[in-house]
C-alpha cells in the first residue's frame, strides 16, 4: 500500500463483528463497493476509511470518511463524511479521483460525443463544446455542489462560485498553452521524439496527455480510439524514463474507455450479451493461462469468443506488465458484474450455467492476474444466488420434461453452485424433486425394464456423490433413491426372477454382484439384498463347478465377500 489508502469494513449482521472487505488506494472504488454490499443486501452496515501512512512512525492514522447502515443499535444511520478538502487549483482536477467525478457528472454530454474525461481536460475544442452547451456545465457544478454544501455546512452559492472559479482557470490554462503552441502535435513530431524531449518537463504528464487527446480525436467510434491508443504504445520510445511517462500518459484515457460499458461493448462486440462481454474480458486480460485452458477444455472453449484484431492487439499488451490500472479497469469491471444480478444468459438458463462455469474455471486458472481468489469464490458465491431462486428454476427444468430429467438437471445446478448456504439450498431443491410423488410414480411404472430403472437410479445416486453437496445433504438423497429403487425390484420380483433365470451361473452372479456393488443399481436395500442371493447362490454345492470355470466371476465373490466381512 503507498501512504494513503482506503479499507471497507462490513458488518454481516446487526451485533456482528465488522470484517475487513477490500483495501484499495483507489476512494472511489471503496465508496462503490461499499453501497453495493449495501445494494446487494451482503452486509447490514458499511464503514469506509481513510489510513495514512506516519513516514516516521510507521503507523497508520484512521479515519472514518463515510459510514452507512445499521452501525448502531440496529437504527440506520445517516451517511456522514469527512471527505478530503475541495479541490483547489487546476492540478487538482487531473487526478484519477476528479476524472472519475467529472466522468459521472458529464456522462451524457461525454457519451454524446464519444470523449472521455481525460480527453476533456486536454482538448481546447472539446471545452469550447462544453461551454456553448449552455447547461450541462451549470448543471454539473450544480449537482456536486448541493452534497458539497451539506457535508461542509456552507451555502451552495459559495461551493458553486469555487468550482466555477476552478473551471476557468483550468479552461484558462489549456487555452494559453494552446494558443502559444506549447501541446505537442504528435503527428507531426511523433510520439518518441515528443516524450524523449518532455520526459524532464514538470508538466510533461500534461503536454503529453493533450497531444494524445488530439492525435485520438480523428476517431468515430471507441474501438478506433482503442486503436489509435495502441499505434502510440507501439511507437512509444525505448529510454526507459521516456517510455515509463509515455505508456502513463497513455494508460489514463485507455483505462477510462475501457472501464466504461459502451467503450467495452464496442471493442469486443458483444453488445448486450453479458456473458459473451464477462467472457470475453476474461479472454482479454487472461493471457496464457486462459488461452490454455480454452485448447484443452470444450465447454470453455464453445462460450470464448474470438478477440477482434484490436481486441488481440489490446490482449497482448496486457499480457506483459504494463496498463495495470487498465488490467484494474477489467476487473473491476467483471467483479461488479458477478456480484451484480443481471442474467449473463437471459434467453437460456442452460447457457448461463455453461458460461458461469466456464468463467469460474477461466478467473480461476488465472487466479492473481485478474481477480485474486477470494474476489473470485465470493463474486461466483454471491451469483449462485441467482441460480436458485424460483424464477430461474423455472425457466431451467421448462415444462415437458420427466421428473427423471428435471432432477439430473438440478444435480448439474448443484455441482456449478458455490458456497455452503447455495449448496444447500440446492439440496434443498432436490429434495423436493426427488421424494415427490411424481418422481416415485414415473419410476415405477414408467415403461422401462426394471434392470434400466435401477441403473438409472445408481446413476443418479453417483451423481450426487460427486455433486460437491455435503455428506448430511447428499445421503438422505441418496437413501430415497435406494428406498425407490427397492419398490421397483418389489414390483417385479426381479432377483428372485435373476436367481432362478436360465442363464449360465456366471452371468447371473455377474450381474448380482454389480447390483450389491451399486454399479447396476442404488445402493441401499436392493444392494443388500442382491449379495445376500449372490453369496447363497454362490455356495450352492451345485454352483462350485462352474464358479471354477470362472475366475473373474470367483474374484467377484472374494469382493463381496469381504465387504461383507
């Protein structure tokens, strides 16, 4: 952590300890996930504060700058910041905190003319634009100002003449330099020579940013800037000082359009599909690690969509270690996503549980490069939630399927659920399904043989095994197929039929025995019933002939045998 930087604590549940959440050095993204937890409904009270670093102590200084929720007594409380001091002079208004405001203030006017904030604070044209508009900057200044003002107990006259007063001289600034022909132009001069001759300039960040705005503005749509971002980065010079100032310079308006939802939509072409979008960003940071992944493993493979060629371009220079705050951008953008509730799949249940699997196994495989893995099991926990309501269960089992089907379907629900409570529920779900009387009916007089009955529910019962459901949940599921399966054979008398077919001895022990084993039908009563005929079958004086003419079938009755031991 550098000397400042921001902790949320949540507190679960009114009287419950507060817990560390995230520590960023990023205010904003602190203020954000805070009134999500709340929004979500993850935790009842939020507590964000502000730590500096003592440079001679070493010790951290707290301070609590917003505080939301049932803090207290369970009665919520009013939100109550101590924010930091307004900005005061142009310099203030570049920072990552300020662009962030001014992106969220002017996000229409911006997005009708395709520009982000950084672009704002470093072209001339686009501040002539802003100014003739008439009302969005008034308005602007207007809605920052009415919390200023309550927060610090002045008048919004007062907060409103400050920021005013700020503007024009920021607007004065940009247009002096510009007049005296101070910005670079970097088509004509070239990004190198530009950032090898500004690299010992004090506002080398500024000049080099304001020839960026304007070698980008030519651009129509985000991918083109995009484009235009990385022709820069690759021309960008080998010192390693003037390198290090360009690739920044060029970072900040990257990260911007690439954090936003219509520049990423653009670039990746998805559109309003989020699961192809949360796919394909994953693909985007991912690098190694999820490529591999996509050539060894089908169902990752069918939901990757291809990168466009400066999606490509955008990949590989994320593979390497520069434009962390654009690989922060991504996730942070995923993680909002996935604690979110929008569908990823709206039309089809079947391929949202396909795509929120195939992004489980893709973070994870790249687990520290993207989300680190507590991020990622906490945002695929909170998601589950939305595979388990009523809702969602509807719309995956559909109408005309047998109660068979519906419950292989849950059990594949179950195993893609995370976190205790959601696999819980999950059993809860099937337990539903599989001790109703449809189910039991559809079983035992359902037109299948009853040796095909019987596997049937063997499968099932391994099914649930390996469902990730815990031992108390899957067991009395699995009791209940073993109590279904041994009405079937009550039904049909079929061991009894078995032990006195006119097969050869061999065959019938065979398939005894896979029956006590569970392989050829539940475990449970018809299991035991089966090796108790195998083993009196097998000891029939008459039987020892032919069992010595089958030493596979002899090696079956050891194992019986000794289970049965």
């Amino acid at each position: 952590m550098s000397q400042i930087h921001y902790e949320l604590f949540v507190r679960r549940k009114v009287g419950a300890q507060w817990t560390l959440e995230i520590a960023t050095e990023n205010r904003a993204h602190a203020l954000q996930v805070a009134e999500d937890v709340l929004e979500q409904k993850r935790g009842v009270a939020v507590r964000v504060s502000k730590e500096t670093l003592h440079p001679e102590t070493g010790e951290y200084k707290s301070i609590a700058i917003f505080t939301k929720g049932m803090v207290d007594g369970g009665k919520p409380k009013k939100e109550a910041e101590d924010r930091d001091p307004l900005c005061v002079q142009p310099a203030d208004l570049y920072t990552a905190h300020a662009r962030d405001r001014i992106g969220r203030l002017l996000d229409g006017w911006l997005t009708r003319h395709k520009a982000t904030p950084f672009e704002l604070l470093h072209r001339p044209d686009l501040v002539e634009k802003l100014e003739a508009s008439g009302t969005d900057l008034q308005h602007a200044l207007q809605k920052i100002a009415i919390p200023e003002a309550e927060a610090r107990g002045v008048t919004v006259h007062e907060v409103i003449r400050h920021f005013q007063g700020l503007v024009e001289r920021t607007i004065g600034n940009l247009s002096k330099a510009f007049k005296k022909g101070a910005l670079p132009d970097l088509d004509k001069e070239g990004f190198a020579k530009a950032a090898e001759r500004l690299v010992a300039d004090p506002d080398r960040a500024f000049l080099l940013g304001a020839g960026i705005a304007a070698s980008i503005a030519p651009a129509t749509n985000w991918s083109d800037k995009i484009a235009r971002l990385l022709d820069l980065a690759d021309a960008a010079p080998a010192e390693p000082r003037a390198r290090a100032a360009a690739l920044a310079a060029i970072e900040q308006p990257l990260a911007e359009i690439i954090g936003s939802r219509a520049g990423m939509a653009d670039l990746l072409d998805t559109k309003d599909d989020l699961g192809s979008t949360l796919a394909a960003m994953t693909r985007l940071t991912g690098g190694v690690a999820v490529e591999a992944l996509i050539r060894i493993e089908a169902s990752v493979r069918a939901c990757m969509p291809e990168l466009s060629g400066t999606a490509q371009r955008l990949s590989g220079w994320l593979s390497g270690d520069d434009f962390p705050s654009v690989r922060k951008a991504i996730a942070q953008r995923v993680l909002t996503e996935l604690n979110g509730v929008r569908r990823l799949k709206p039309d089809s249940a079947d391929a949202e549980i396909e795509f929120l699997r195939a992004l489980a196994m893709s973070l994870t495989a790249a687990a520290g490069r993207i989300l680190q893995a507590d991020d990622i099991q906490g945002a695929f926990t909170t998601r589950s939630k939305t595979l388990l309501n009523g809702e969602f269960i509807d719309s995956l089992l559909g109408r005309d399927r047998s109660a068979h089907d519906e419950i292989k379907i849950l059990i594949r629900l179950a195993e893609n659920v995370m976190g205790a409570v959601n696999k819980r529920h999950a059993a809860r779900w099937l337990n539903g399904n599989i001790s109703a009387m449809r189910f039991e009916k559809e079983m035992r007089q359902g037109p299948d043989s009853p040796v095909s009955k019987l596997s049937q529910l063997a499968v099932l019962q391994r099914s649930l095994s390996r469902s990730g459901l815990v031992r108390e949940d899957y067991e009395p599921l699995c009791a209940k197929l073993g109590e279904i399966g041994a009405q079937i054979e009550s039904d049909t008398r079929l061991l009894t039929m078995l032990v006195r077919a006119p097969a050869p001895l061999p065959h019938r022990l065979a398939l005894l025995a896979k029956l006590a084993m569970g392989e050829a039908g539940p475990t449970g009563p018809v299991a035991e019933k089966a090796r108790i005929e195998a083993l009196k079958l097998a000891r029939d004086p008459g039987s020892r002939a032919q069992l010595a003419e089958s030493p596979q079938t002899m090696d079956l009755i050891k194992t019986l045998a000794s289970k049965a031991a």
